[in-house]
C-alpha cells in the first residue's frame, strides 16, 4: 500500500500551509522541510514532487502573501477615492494591517531572503504589489509641477520603508519594543511630517 501522502487531496498547498505556520512559530530558517512534511501528513519524498527545497516552498508561500497583499493595497486605495491624500493613507495603514493579519505570508515576502526575482510568477506579483503605493504617490504629487515633483518611485519606497520599520519594531509584538502610541497612528504621522517635508502637504494641515 502507498503511504497516504501521495493521494494527498491537494499536497501542495497543504505544504505551503504548513509551512506558513512553521514560519509563524519557528522563522523560515527555523524548520526544515520533513517538519513540513509531518505538519501536513505527508512522507518527506513527496514534498519534492512539487517543491525543489525549502526555499522553493516559501517562495512559493511569498507568492500566495503578494498575490493577497496586492488585493488588499487596491481596496484600500480604492476606499480612499476620490482623495489622494485618504488613498495614500490607506494604503500605509493596510500595510499594518496586512502584517498583523497574515505574518506567515508577510515574514516570507518580506524577511526569508526569498529574491522576488526568484521566478517570474512572483517577480511579477511583487511588482503589482509595489505599483498600487507608486501610484497613489503619482497621484498624491500631481498638483506640483514636473519640475519639481519628487518621482512617485523615490517617496513611495520611502513611505514603504517607514512602514516596514513600523511593522517590525511596533507592530508585532517586538520584546522590549513597546511604544505608547498605536502603529497606525505613528505610521500616520511619520507619513505627515514626511510628505510635509517635500512640499506635497501645506504646512498647517
């Protein structure tokens, strides 16, 4: 008799599940891929029937994330319409949200050392993800003239950068690392005090 991994019902996305826990609990350089395996009921040969090695495995669940996070970018830059300013907000404090809501998916976008260049499906998806900030930010800066509009490119990598940081230090429960105002709200205001600094908010907003 086969063992019962092989007529898994669909193997592998319940490997990328698993390990999307494993990462949660151990990191994704914390488990290996026969943990994997066990967490999803399988022998360890049959990981390999649909993953080259462990990082195909969470690249492939960096994938999943950013097809995820791009839906959830583009609603929040949607509800934000027709202001730019609402939608560019939005998108920041989705990006916590996102974070919050699914950190298997983002510890393996953002802090595997997966390359998003890794394969062109997930190149692909990083940069839709990428280019719903970029263009809130073009749509933020469209009052200044092109002489002196900072490029969408530069300020949205910025503000990317920043919630990032936020993310990490404040937003997950870091030790030690506590802060006595909400991720949003520090998000929000950096996100002030920084578009403020490049002329694209009046200074008594």
């Amino acid at each position: 008799m086969p063992k019962r991994g092989y007529h898994h019902g669909n193997l592998r996305q319940a490997l990328v599940d698993a390990a999307l826990v494993l990462i949660e609990e151990k990191g994704p350089a914390g488990f290996t891929l026969s943990e994997a395996a066990k967490r999803a009921g399988v022998t360890p040969a049959a990981v390999y029937r649909h993953f080259d090695g462990r990082e195909d495995l969470i690249a492939e669940a960096a994938r999943q994330g950013y097809e995820m996070f791009c839906e959830v970018m583009e609603r929040a830059y949607q509800s934000g319409q027709p202001s730019a300013l609402a939608a560019f907000e939005a998108t920041g404090r989705a990006y916590l949200a996102f974070a919050r809501e699914h950190p298997g998916h983002y510890i393996s976008m953002f802090e595997s050392g997966v390359a998003v260049n890794r394969s062109p499906e997930l190149a692909q998806v990083a940069h839709r993800a990428w280019s719903v900030l970029e263009r809130a930010a073009d749509d933020l800066a469209q009052h200044i003239p092109a002489d002196r509009r900072p490029p969408g490119s530069m300020f949205s990598a910025h503000i990317w950068a920043m919630s990032h940081g936020v993310v990490e230090l404040f937003a997950r429960n870091s030790p030690g690392n506590r802060s006595p105002y909400p991720p949003e709200d520090l998000l929000e205001t950096g996100i002030g005090v920084y578009l403020r600094g490049l002329g694209l908010l009046p200074p008594d907003i």
